[in-house]
C-alpha cells in the first residue's frame, strides 16, 4: 500500500515528464515512450484499483506535506482508480487504432508534437479526475481544453482550423464561467479544498446566509461544464470538431474528454457542494431536462447526417444526454447509472470512431454514405465492430449498452415522479431513433457497392494486398485495438456486475 | 441598495467587465475582436479576486518569523490565484492568436461566419 500510495501523483506527473521529453524525440521513440508511459501507469492504477477492492481505505495525498486549509490535495479511491484506468486503456487502444492515420494525416515530422498533446491531456484528464482541490481543478481544465485543441489541429486542413477555434472560443467561455464560479466559492466560504467547502457550504445552508450567490456558484458551475461536456444547447461545437479531426483524436475526444468534464461536475456537485444541498437541487432538474432534450434532438440530428463521423458525433451528443439524464435524476442511483454510461460510452464510441477511420481507409478516404456503400466487406474488422457498436448502442443483452439502458431505467423508475415519466419515455424514443440511424449505417456498409459495383471487387482485393503487404504491422495494431475494444464490450456485457459494483462501492465512499 | 454597490464597488465593476468581455467571446464575428474579449473577461475575474483578497491598510504578505497578527497583511491566496490565472490566461491567448494567423493564411479574413460559410461552400462543391 505504501508504495500504491503515490500512484495518482505519479499518474499525473509521469506523462508531463514524458511530454516534455518528447520533444526532443523523433516520431518513433514518441510514440513508444507514449506507449510504455501509458502501459506503466495502466496496471499502476489497476493495482491501485485492487487494493482499494481488497478493503484498503481511500486516502488523502497531501502535496509537499502541506496540511489541510492552505496544501494542495490529491483524493484516491475505487471511482478515481477506476476511471483514471479507463481512460489509459481507451487512450492506448484509441492510439494504436488510429496510428496508420496519424502517419498520413499528421505528417512525419510533427508526430512527435502530437504525442506530447496527448501526453499532456492524459495527464490533465488524470488530474481532474484525482484532483481535490478546485484551482487545481481549473488550471487542468485549460491544459485539457489548449491540448485537446492540439490534437484536433494536428491534421492541419481549413475544416479542423475552423473546428478548433469554434471549440476552444466554447471552451473557454466555459472555463471563464468556472473560474468566476471557483472565485465566488472562494469569498463564499474561504477554502478552495472541496472537503473543506462542503464542511462550509453545509454550514451556511443551516444558517440561511448567502442562498443567492451559492445558488448562482452552483449554477455557474453546472452551465459552465455542460459547455465544455457538450450538453444539448451547448453542443454545437462538438460535431465539426469530432468528426474532421484524425480517427485516434476523434476517439479521444468524443470517448474521453467529454467525460473527464462530467465526471469533474459529478465531483463538484456530490463531493464540493455535497450531496445534502444538492438532492433534489432546481439545477438537476435543468439538466435533466436538458439531457432529455439532447437524447431526442442529437438522434434526430444524427438521423439526417449523410457523413459517418458527424453522424456518430451526433450520436454522442445524444450519448451525452443519457449521461446528464442519470445526473439530473438526483438520486445515488442515478449518479451510479452515469458513471456506468461514461464508463459504457467511451469504450463503444472509441471503437466506432476506430472503425470509422477503417471503413473511410477501404472507401478512398471518403466519408459520405454514397462511398461508403458495401465498405464493411471491404473491411470486415471494422464491420465486425459496427455490428457490436450498433448492438450496444441500441441496448441489446450481452453488450455494454445494456447495462447503461438497465441501470438508467431502473434509477429513472426509481424517482416516482414527473422525473420518472419523462426520461422513462425519452429513453424509449432515444432508443428507436438510436435504433434507426446505427441500423441504416449498418445496412449501408453491408449493402451492395452502388453504381460502382464491378469496381468495389477489384478496389476489395487492392486494399486486402496492400494492407497485408505493406503495412502490416500496422495493421495488426489496428485490428487488435478493435478486438480488444470488442472484447471490452462484451466483458461489460457479460460480467456487468463487476462495473457496477466497483461503481457503488466508489459513490459509498464518494463524500 | 446604493450603500451595497458602493462597498463592493470592485466587484461589481468586475461582474460588468466580465459581462462585457463574456458576451465579446460569444458574440463579435471578428476574432482578434474575441480574443480582446477573453482577455478582459479573464482581467475581470482577476480583479474581482484582488479585491476578495484586499484588506484596508494592510500589507504585503511577506511575514517575518515569529507570530504575527493576520490582520496586518493581505489574503496571499487570491494573489497567487491571479499569478496562476495570468500564466494560464497567456498561454491560451498565445494559442488562440497562433490559430487566427493560420485561419487568416488559409481564408484570407478574420470573419468566423465568412469562414463557416467559406467551408460549408466547399463542401457543397466538394458533394457535386
């Protein structure tokens, strides 16, 4: 235990380090330092995550031994291990699918500026996610929000220019509202530690002081987050910049850095200002309503998208929705049924946007539904992953999407109220909108080859050589990060208890 | 109502700084003209931190050995905030002019609806 217990500092410094060093590296060394950094930390935190299994209790991490009110805090326990694992397995599986497309859309040269933004946001979203105090929180914010734009520009195109200044002018509008809110919880209560802020935000509840400007904190907080998470109204930025970015960075972002901003707002809401004020909060029902409206509307939109990536962009928005929907139902269960979303979400669309990448290779690079047609023969790995995502995605047993439907349903069911009808009924619509628009994409690229029928036979047989001449090695990466995706998902699936569980017990010890 | 804007007054010239620069970001079609406006927003915050900290005819807090009375110095903490602040605020801006250098290299304007326009153009022709 002794040694385990720097493992989240260690987390969040080594790929800093590793970023830097980068620099100085070429596009080869980058890449396998990347790799063995994330690798390292990877079965750290599942040893971390073990122990916290076994009944070791959560911890505290004082940095430079500074104490309480003034030292700056690092908080592990089972959720904080379990994601900070999920995110490295997702990343590194992410990285090796969409490694052949790094090469041509990045350029050789420049890899090795694209491994330290990556290196850089690992270590960010690890430090929102072990963080226990909210400037740090904020500062992190912005290192994640600077290389994520990093990585969406790296494939440099007037499409992914344009995307990242549309998404970092959103982002910071957004980090501008947390910071105000962050100053105002400041001269609320006088600490910046979020036990500390609970302890004085539950005191100044039970004497009636300052309601209005907690309420309005809370809310600048939520609004906020949900900018940078890319909930309903706010999320107009997230299709041009997922889907024109490289296959690798598409995954990252829509996998994982929405989801680091989530599950930074499900510790602000449940551990900063804590769970006593926030039960049954107005801001909740907000964003229910919101992830309700964005569960119907990202579908809808998803249904009229004629351009794969921005389709499964718009099926993450509508992913998103789910995630605030169990937030917004207030309950623990609701929470817990949140996190299993963000946990089911990131391995399900990290694989889609993989194979996306993989259909797109096997049609000449385009992405549009006309030359998309018969594309999950030409590659059937990446098929093989459409058919599990599609499966997921609509909720059927056996894959991890079922788990989120159940879980969410049953904490919905749960609420005995408006709350309870509402996104009873949303989940059901979301569904068989979710339904029709994967299972077009699937007839789509299972269907005949179009107008080019005879050509699609020698294209097929063209791309087969050369991928198994040419680039082998790569190839068997990417064929393994799909696999290992597929296989994440049917884990899920099959043995979901071991998930929720761990998310349980986490929320238990959350406070 | 007049008395409470009078002794707060650096705060509420901050919540209208950030008001002013907030809806600058969102709103101006002009980038540099949105990067003004996140720069005077982040001022504005930083502001509003400086006066959390402020205390009347107190000094900086650079604190001899032995026990001292707190009353004599200011918050340090807001000040550190703001240094924090800064850094960041810098870097960001750096980034967000890097990028604007680009978009005017590649669209010849500075205009982010001619630039969406431009694009959505683009894709049009790209489609025929």
């Amino acid at each position: 235990m002794s040694l385990l217990y720097n493992v989240p500092a260690f987390s969040i410094l080594l790929p800093m380090l590793a970023g830097v060093i980068c620099l100085v590296l070429p596009a080869r060394a980058s890449r396998r330092l990347t790799n063995a950094v994330i690798i390292v930390l990877a079965l750290l935190s599942f040893l971390l995550l073990n122990s916290f299994l076994d009944g070791a209790p959560t911890f505290t991490y004082r940095m430079g031994h500074y104490g309480a009110p003034v030292g700056n805090e690092i908080r592990a326990g089972e959720l904080e291990s379990a994601m900070a694992m999920m995110f490295l397995v997702v990343m590194m599986l992410s990285l090796m699918g969409g490694r052949n497309h790094l090469r041509s859309d990045i350029g050789r040269s420049k890899v090795n500026l694209y491994y330290i933004s990556v290196l850089f946001l690992l270590s960010s979203m690890l430090a929102l996610t072990y963080t226990n105090d909210l400037f740090t929180a904020y500062v992190f914010v912005e290192i994640n929000t600077v290389t994520a734009c990093g990585i969406i520009i790296s494939k440099e195109d007037g499409y992914t220019l344009a995307a990242s200044m549309r998404y970092l002018i959103m982002s910071l509008l957004g980090s501008g509202l947390f910071l105000i809110g962050i100053c105002l919880v400041y001269g609320l209560t006088g600490h910046l530690l979020m036990p500390n802020i609970q302890e004085a935000v539950n005191q100044l509840v039970r004497n009636g002081h300052f309601q209005a400007p907690l309420q309005v904190t809370i809310a600048l907080f939520a609004v906020g987050l949900a900018l940078k998470s890319a909930l309903w109204p706010f999320h107009s930025w997230l299709p041009d910049a997922h889907s024109s970015a490289s296959a690798a960075s598409s995954a990252i972002l829509s996998g994982l850095v929405l989801k680091s901003f989530i599950f930074l707002m499900i510790k602000i809401f449940f551990r900063t200002v804590g769970p006593d004020v926030m039960t049954g909060h107005a801001i909740l029902n907000l964003l229910l309503v919101f992830g309700i409206l964005g569960m119907l509307l990202g579908s809808v939109n998803a249904l009229f998208e004629k351009d794969i990536k921005r389709m499964l962009a718009f099926s993450s928005v509508s992913q998103i929705g789910y995630i605030f929907c169990g937030i917004g139902l207030g309950t623990i269960a609701g929470v817990s049924a949140a996190l299993v979303q963000v946990v089911v979400h990131a391995v399900t669309k990290a694989m889609l946007f993989i194979a996306a990448g993989g259909l797109m290779d096997a049609s000449d690079g385009k992405k549009d539904f006309n030359a998309l047609q018969g594309s999950g023969k030409r590659d059937v790995v990446a098929g093989a992953a459409f058919v599990v995502g599609t499966m997921s995605m609509i909720g059927l047993p056996f894959f991890a999407g079922f788990i989120t439907k159940l879980t969410l349903v049953t904490a919905a069911a749960g609420a005995h109220d408006w709350r309870a009808y509402l996104s009873l009924t949303a989940i059901v619509l979301s569904t068989i909108l979710t339904a029709i628009y994967y299972i077009r994409i699937l007839s789509l690229i299972f269907g005949k080859n179009g107008s080019e029928d005879q050509d699609g036979e020698v294209r097929s047989r063209r791309f087969l050589s050369a991928h198994f001449r040419r680039h082998l090695s790569m190839d068997t990466e990417y064929i393994l990060a799909i696999l290992a995706f597929i296989g994440i998902n049917l884990w899920i699936g099959l043995r979901s208890d071991v998930l929720v569980d761990i998310i349980n017990v986490g929320l238990s010890t959350f406070q | 109502m007049n008395n409470y804007i009078v002794t707060n007054l650096p705060e509420v010239a901050a919540i209208i700084l950030f008001g002013i620069g907030f809806s600058n970001l969102l709103l101006a079609r002009n980038l540099i003209k949105k990067i003004i406006g996140l720069n005077i927003m982040d001022t504005a915050i930083y502001l509003f931190l400086a006066a959390k900290g402020y205390v009347d005819n107190a000094v900086a807090p650079i604190v001899p050995p032995g026990a001292v009375d707190p009353d004599l110095y200011v918050n340090p903490v807001p000040s550190g905030l703001v240094l924090t602040g800064i850094v960041v605020s810098v870097s960001v801006t750096a980034v967000l002019l890097a990028l604007t250098v680009r978009l005017y290299e590649e669209f010849n304007t500075l205009d982010i609806d001619e630039i969406v326009h431009q694009l959505r153009v683009k894709d049009k022709e790209a489609i025929r």
